[in-house]
C-alpha cells in the first residue's frame, strides 16, 4: 500500500489561528481536498467487480480486508472524460455518513494544514449544480484547491451525472 | 474519583444494567407462561374450592420476588413497587388466604404486562411513563378484600399506597385516592379488571362520582384495551435463553452470557478462515498442475532408452570404417547428451517429489477444512437458540385473543426444540406475531359457526418448526375457515392492486399471493387484534431480509397454512460459481435444480423468449444481460464469446423455474455472505458479495427476485 502522501504544514501556527488538516488530491486539471477525518486510507486500484442496476459512477466493489466496500469514479460522477489508470491513480477510502467507501481520483498529492482564514467561500460564478458540492476554496501560494464535501458527493443516488465543477 | 473509575463504573452499571435486562425478561417469560398454567387449570376446574398447585404458586411467587430484588439493587422503583405487590399476591394464594378467580388471574397478565414495558422502558432509555395504577389498584383492593393487606381507613390506605410506591407518587393520583373514598368493596367493584360490564364507562362515572377529590387528570385507560398497549413493546422484552415449556428446571448447564456482537466477530473471522482454505485448496491445486506429469515421465524414460541404443548403435568402434572421424563425432555428442539428459532426469525427479509434498500440502488443507469447519459450525451453534420460548410466547397471544372475541383456540407447539439463529428468532418474532393473529383473529371461525360446519367447537392453531434440507421450515397453520378468495379479488381491485381481467386469468394460487402486496388487508373491521400495524407486505419484506421465504397455502373450509422458509444461517451459503460474460457469479445451491448443456439448434422462441425443452419439460432460457441494468460504460467489450450450445443452470423459486445461461462452470463453494447495504445499498437481483480464494468478489445472485424480474419482464435495458 504505497502512498504519496507528503507532509507540508502551510498554516501559521504562531498566530494559532483553529486550523485543519486537509488531503489534497487531483482530478482532471483541477486540485481538491477533502477533510484528513473523512479518510480512512489510501489504496492502489486493483481489480473492481463492476456490479448491475448502479448509477454510472459506481464503478463496482472491491475487497478491503474482507470488508466489501464500493468504488466510486469521481471522474464520472463529475461529468469528466474517462481516462485509463495511470501509475498515480488511487483509491482514497473514505467514511462517509457511517459507510466505507472508495473513490477514484487521479492522484493523491499531499497533506496540508490550512488554516480558516485561507478558506474562502466558493465564488458565485460556480452557483448552480456543482455549488453544492464545495464548501469553499483554499487559497494557498500560487494555486487554489477546491473544498469538496464528500458526504454530500455520495449521498444523492439519484443524480447520475453532474456538470462538471467550476 | 477521577475519570478513569468513573468510566469503570459506568461500565459496571452498563454489564449490570445488560445483566438485569437479560434477567428480567427470563423471570417475565417465566412468570407468563406460569401463569398461562394457572389459568388453564382454572379453567379446566371443576370445583372452585379445589386446591392448586402449591408448587406453581410458590414458583411465581420466586420469580416476583427475585425480580423485585433485582429492580431494587439497580433503583427501579417503578417495578419494585408493582412486583411487591405481585409478590404479595401470590403469597397470599400460596397461603390460601386468596382464592384463585380468573379475575385475579387477568389482574396478574395486566401486572406483567405492565413489567414488561417498564422493562422496555429501560431498555429503549425511553422516559416514558408506563401507567400502572390501575393495576397498582386493583391489587390492592384484592388484598385489602381477603384481609391480608390492612384494611385501614379509606385515608390509611391511600397513604399506605403512596408509601409503598413513592415512584408513582407524581403521577400517582387518579384512582386510588379516589377510591379510597369508598368503601373497599365498592372499589372492587369499580375497578376495571374485577367488572367487566362497567369497565368502559368506568373512568367518566368515577370523575362524576367524585369530583369533590382530587385532579383526576391522570385517569388510566381501561383494562380492555391494554393487552393491545402493552404488547407491541413485550416481544423487545425476551431474550430468554431456555425453553420455557418446562416447568420445572432442566439439568442445570453451566452458561456463559456472551455479547452477541463478539459472536459476530468471531463469525467473521471463521468466515475469512473459510476463505483461506479455500485459497490454499487453489494453491495446492496450482502447484499440482505445475509438476510433472505422467506423460512426461514416459517420455524421458523412453528418449533415455533410445538414446542408450544409439549409443549402442554407434557405440561399437569399428577401426575399418572410414568415416570414422565422423563417427568419433557423433559418439562424442550422444554421451553429451547423455549426461545432459541424467541431469535432466535428476532435475526431473526433484520436481516429481513436488507430488508428493503437494500430497502433505493437500493432508494440511485437508485438517484445515476440518477445524475450519468446526469452528465455523461452533460458532454458528453458539449462536443457535431454541424456537421453543418463541412460540410459548404466542400462547398469551392466543389466549388473549380468544378471550376477547369468545373463540375456542388451542395453540399447539411443535418442534420447540429446533435451533434458529438468535438474529433470525429477534427478527421472526413481529411477522410471526402477525400470523398467528391472522390465523386467530380472521382464520378460526367462532365455536358455532365452527360446529355448524362440522367442525369442532375447539379450533386449533399449530405452530411447527422442522429442518428440510439445507433450511429450517416454520409453519403456521390453522384449522380455520381459509382465505375467502372472492373477497380478495373484490379487495384486490378495490385497492386498485390489480385489474380485473388480469385476476380472470390467474389461478386460485395466485389470486392468494395478491395478499402479499403493499396496501392489502383482508380484515373486514379493524380490530384490536389486526387490521392494524404492519400488513402482510411488511411481513413478507423482513422474512426476505432474513434471505427467506414465505408461501401461503389456503384451502377453503379447512384453514391456511403459512410456511416461512429460513436458511440455516445467514452467514454462510454453498453455492454454485459460475462466469458469465468473464464475471463471477454464485448461485445459492439450494435454489439449483440442474446444470443441462442445451444445443443451439433445440432453442426456439415463444412470445419471444427463448425456450428450450428438458426432458420434455418447457424451459425458459435467460441472459443475465437481460435481467440486469449495467451501466453502459462497463458493458463495452464484455460479453466474451458464446458457445453455441452453451451450459444452463436451471434455477428455481417455489415451482417457477428458468434457465440461466453461463459461460462456464467454476464448482462448488462454501461462501461467506458479505451484505452490500453495509458499505453500500442492497441491489435487487443481488443477495450479497462473496470474496472468492483470490481475493476478488463475487456477487451473489437472488434467484428469487431474478425470477421475479424475469418473469414479470421488469428489466429496464
């Protein structure tokens, strides 16, 4: 289980200012992140056993520890072209509303604690669809990540593909 | 007291608190069933003086007494108070200084009842209020009337109440500071339990009568509708874990109070052992097929033996010839190849011993099987218990019942002794409720419709469980007057359920299954007793959700039988691996009925489905692309090739049957039953995942929502 998660804390902590920990991953072009709490592991994608009567985003279910846990393709369920695995893709385990479950992201970056005054709301020109899945932007140096709220990402069924965020 | 002893006694109070619970339900069942017992021998008396068991009495006097003094050493005051009185009771009929009457009786189901919810109270952490005074009441007339209990002035005796149960004290005066009033024997009188005819009308006329007293807010509901408050919460209440239909103690076996989720655990973990085997069964196998083979043996043997004739051949030097340098040359190669071919041979020796250590490898798996499946099935038994306290439970049922709608039923319970799982007995116990109520309620005729038909006046209601096969059979069954199949098809299009020409073209069998639909009640009244809460749907959805299966038969005029279907245990199923379209699926092997090879050119269609005949027999055959929904993504490039006459595994559900067409057949496996709503949601036409030797997972198929699917033709491409 190798990861490529790296430690960089970009917070100011003489300031003590409540900060939180963030992993950040990327998906098509574009960087996220995702509450450290929310993830459980991360994982190498390995053979999925894809399963019937699934909105398109799920992508099937593989064998955790004996644990069955489903995969969900984030790429999909953003409306994003399909691309092939590459050597960075991986599966972040996360808990969501009291489930396990995986979803597929291009690559994990890092580790970053940011603190609350980095976070920005998300700008009202992404109102609309996608709006509810982000709680905010993360300014960092010369970049912005994109505050996604998992537990909502998975929690609508019904919703099979989504315009892509922002 | 810092932290770390305040959490330890909390969890002391918590193991205490699981221990009274536990305890409690146990004497509860007990002092039920006891009870049931005194009723019917007070019933079946012929002289109202005659003298009861003083066994019986002494017995639940102990049960009251031990269950006080368990509520009294956690603080329940509440049940202290009421089991006191209980207590008091029955020393009093041990002592003969009370007679048995049916109305003291009653008055002792209303007090368990109303234990039974405190109990649930305490269980759910709910505050609600169990209202008792009427009981609390009741009782203490009864006592006051045989003298045991000082017959003080009216004043006195409210005090002496307020004293014994200071709990109540809040919501405490309604009825007796009202009756204290009177004079004991009218409140004998009054009092619900002990007067039937004046039990509805009882708490106006009191209010009337003594509006002088005190705020009478509180005032009970009458004792004809408790039954029916009290009982959706006692099923929660039992846990009892011997089988009650003994009454006196068993041979005494040394027990152990096991939380069920470390059962569960360990269930798991025996599962994943399972697992392993299996992989080291695969692996065993692999290697097998990597060492030498026979034929390969042969052919060294035979390439060694031609080799040493042409070395005989040319071996023989011949100083004449003249190709000798030739010759040199070829001898030179032969013995080359010679010692080549004995390193070879050695080599091939070292792998043929491969063999023999596959043979211990496959002695190892074999052992490993072995305790594997001991573990498994001890694990399993350890999580069995008796059906038999279940189905005592519904002699009160069916006593109530036929109490309050003056039928004559009889509950006979067989097969006590057969072992469910724990889960599955908690999970049985409302849709069994239902169907012996129905049963009760709408199958038994009253005793003179029931002799008019030629019936006895007695009806009888059987409760059954048996192993068949791989599964465990419950059945219900009555001797009633059967379902009125006209009465359903009026209710069926009245409900909109179904239209009326479809139920033209249904037979009788089916007409009745329409009673398993949503929103269906055959109840022409809503009664106390059904009509009300769940409907056969919901029974029917939490048997399946225990992957079981429920069928109902009816004959007209003879009564109906309700047959729930259980498999063995929930967490492990053989079943039958097969690929389709390069996935793995598992088929329970309970639901296999045979696996035919059918040829291409025997396929026909009717209406468009593809059939075939076995064996004379009219099959349907089905893809499993037809029946599932996959999403379009996936589906690229799946469907491998296709044998022209390819495998089936017919497959079936009660007597329908269908064919499903796979790729290959993978064997036979023990499979542990992984649920999808855990981590996910349940999928219909999938009962579970399995993880296979490898590690990957296989879906496990629902043959019965399959077919379903299949036959209704519901799938969606």
């Amino acid at each position: 289980m190798s990861t490529t998660v790296t430690e960089s804390v970009a917070g100011d902590a003489a300031e003590n200012v409540a900060s939180e920990q963030l992993v950040g991953f990327r998906l098509d072009q574009e960087e996220y992140g995702i509450a450290i709490t929310k993830v459980q592991e991360i994982i190498l994608v390995g053979e999925i056993t894809r399963v019937p009567q699934t909105p398109d985003y799920i992508k099937g279910l593989i064998n955790l520890r004996s644990t069955v846990i489903p995969i969900v393709d984030l790429r999909r369920r953003f409306g994003l072209h399909e691309q092939d695995a590459t050597d960075e893709t991986r599966i972040m385990v996360v808990n969501v509303l009291g489930k396990t479950i995986g979803i597929i992201v291009d690559a994990v970056s890092e580790v970053l604690r940011v603190s609350n005054n980095q976070i920005a709301p998300p700008p009202p020109t992404v109102a609309g669809l996608g709006r509810e899945y982000l709680t905010g932007l993360v300014k960092l140096e010369n970049r912005l990540l994109i505050l996604l709220d998992i537990d909502k990402i998975l929690g609508e069924e019904e919703a099979g593909s989504i315009g892509a965020i922002g | 007291m810092n932290a770390g002893t305040a959490t330890s006694s909390n969890q002391f109070l918590d193991e205490l608190l699981g221990d009274f619970l536990d305890e409690s339900a146990e004497l509860l069942e007990k002092l039920n069933q006891n009870l049931l017992y005194l009723d019917e021998w007070a019933e079946g008396r012929d002289d109202p003086s005659e003298k009861c068991d003083g066994e019986l009495l002494n017995e639940m006097f102990r049960s009251a007494h031990s269950l006080k003094g368990l509520a009294g050493m956690l603080g329940f005051d509440n049940i202290t108070g009421l089991t006191h009185k209980v207590e008091n009771v029955f020393d009093a009929a041990r002592n003969d200084q009370l007679s048995i009457e049916s109305q003291m009786i009653e008055l002792m189901f209303q007090a368990v009842d109303r234990l039974e919810a405190m109990v649930a109270c305490i269980k759910n952490s709910s505050d609600e209020e169990v209202d008792c005074l009427v009981v609390l009441g009741g009782i203490q007339s009864l006592l006051e009337e045989t003298g045991t209990e000082r017959p003080t002035t009216a004043q006195g005796a409210a005090d002496d109440f307020f004293n014994d149960n200071s709990c109540n004290a809040s919501s405490a005066p309604a009825n007796v500071p009202n009756d204290a009033n009177a004079d004991p024997n009218t409140l004998a009188a009054e009092n619900p339990a002990a007067d039937d005819s004046s039990a509805d009308a009882t708490p106006t006329k009191k209010t009337e009568a003594t509006a002088s007293s005190i705020k009478n807010d509180a005032i009970p509901a009458d004792l004809r509708d408790s039954p029916a408050l009290t009982q959706p919460a006692s099923p929660q209440g039992n846990a009892s874990k011997k089988p009650a239909a003994e009454k006196t103690g068993a041979k005494a076996v040394e027990t152990l109070r096991v939380d069920v989720e470390r059962l569960d655990r360990l269930m798991n973990l025996a599962g994943q052992l399972v697992n392993n085997k299996v992989r080291f069964a695969r692996i065993g196998d692999a290697i097998k097929n990597a060492t030498v083979t026979r034929k390969g043996v042969q052919s060294l043997k035979k390439m060694r033996g031609s080799l040493a004739e042409v070395v005989l051949e040319v071996g023989a030097p011949e100083e004449t010839r003249s190709d000798m340098g030739n010759m040199d040359v070829i001898r030179r190669h032969v013995r080359e190849m010679q010692s080549h071919l004995e390193i070879l041979n050695t080599e091939f020796e070292r792998i043929s011993s491969i063999r023999a250590t596959y043979a211990d490898l496959n002695q190892a798996v074999h052992d490993l099987d072995r305790v594997s499946g001991g573990i498994q099935k001890t694990v399993m038994d350890a999580r069995m218990v008796p059906v038999g306290p279940l189905f005592s439970r519904f002699r009160r049922v069916v006593r109530d019942i036929s109490r309050s709608a003056s039928k004559e039923i009889e509950l006979v319970i067989r097969g006590q002794n057969t072992e469910l799982d724990k889960r599955m007995i908690d999970e049985l116990a409302d849709p069994l409720t239902h169907m012996v109520r129905n049963s009760a309620d709408h199958g038994i005729e009253s005793p003179d419709a029931r002799l008019d038909v030629g019936k006895p006046a007695l009806g009888t209601i059987t409760l059954d469980a048996f192993h068949r096969g791989n599964s465990i059979v419950i059945q219900v069954t009555d001797d009633g007057k059967g379902l009125d199949l006209k009465r359903i098809r009026e209710k069926a299009i009245e409900k909109g359920l179904c239209s009326r020409d479809a139920l033209e073209s249904m037979t009788d069998h089916e007409t009745l299954q329409m009673i398993w639909e949503p929103g269906f009640s055959t109840a022409e009244s809503i009664t106390n007793v059904s009509g009300r809460g769940m409907g056969m749907d919901i029974v029917r959805s939490k048997i399946e959700a225990l992957s079981g299966s429920v069928e109902l038969e009816s004959t007209p005029g003879a009564g109906a039988v309700f047959t729930i279907k259980l498999p063995l245990t929930m967490a492990i199923m053989p079943c039958l691996l097969v690929e389709i379209d390069a996935d793995v699926f598992a088929i329970p092997i309970e639901s296999v009925v045979e696996i035919v090879r059918v040829k291409g050119r025997d396929v026909t269609t009717v209406h468009g489905k593809r059939t075939v005949c076995v064996r004379g027999e009219p099959l349907s055959l089905v893809d499993l692309e037809e029946l599932f929904r996959w999403s379009q993504r996936e589906k690229t490039g799946r469907s491998g090739h296709r044998d022209d006459d390819p495998a089936v595994v017919i497959i079936r559900d009660e007597n329908r049957q269908i064919g499903l067409i796979v790729n290959e057949l993978l064997g036979e496996d023990e499979v542990v039953v992984k649920s999808l709503g855990e981590n996910y949601h349940d999928i219909p036409g999938v009962c579970g995942a399995n993880i296979m030797g490898d590690g990957r997972i296989s879906l496990i198929l629902d043959v019965c929502a399959l077919i379903e699917t299949s036959s209704r033709k519901l799938c969606v491409k």
